[in-house]
C-alpha cells in the first residue's frame, strides 16, 4: 500500500491520494486509487494525470497487473463524496445507495 501511495503520490498534478485498495488475485496484484487533482482542470488533463499514475504504478510494482485510478476534484476526494443522498423513485420508500 505504502509502494502504491508513493507512486501515485509522485505524478504532477496528483494533490491527493483519498483511498488505496489493492487484493491479490493468485501472484498477481490489482489495485484501484482515487486521486484529488485541481478542480480547474479539464476532463482530458485529469485524465492524462491518471493514465501518467497507472503508468507510474505498472513501473513501480512489478507484480501489479491491473491498476483502476478514480479522479476527483480536491476536496471532493474519497468514497463519502460519491454516495447518493435519501430519494425516493418508481413508488420506493425514502432510500439512499
């Protein structure tokens, strides 16, 4: 995990690592990252900054086979942004997911 975050920590324009996960799948390893970058940026340069950290990573983990990165805008970074607030739709109770 430490590996991970120092990887990604070290691509231009991440300013944040919010969650790392990594599981072993037999000797092979996958991991998924959520990463902060300036909220200014476009679609097309966070995207670039996340395919630079999945690059970094694949050069740093030798038995890593498949890395996901998640893009989120600072301040915004980490799973408790992206939950979906009590609605209600099609006649179901009050709920969130």
């Amino acid at each position: 995990m430490d590996e991970i975050r120092h990887a990604a920590g070290h691509v231009e324009g991440v300013r944040e690592i919010s969650e790392v996960r990594a599981r072993w799948l037999g000797h092979l390893l996958q991991a998924e990252v959520n990463i902060a970058v300036d909220p200014d940026l476009s679609v097309e340069e966070g995207h670039a900054i996340s395919k630079q950290v999945h690059h970094q990573l694949l050069h740093h983990l030798s038995f890593l086979s498949r890395a996901t990165i998640h893009v989120d805008p600072v301040g915004k970074a980490g799973e408790q942004h992206h939950g979906v607030s009590e609605h209600t739709h099609g006649g179901l109770p009050v709920h969130s997911h």
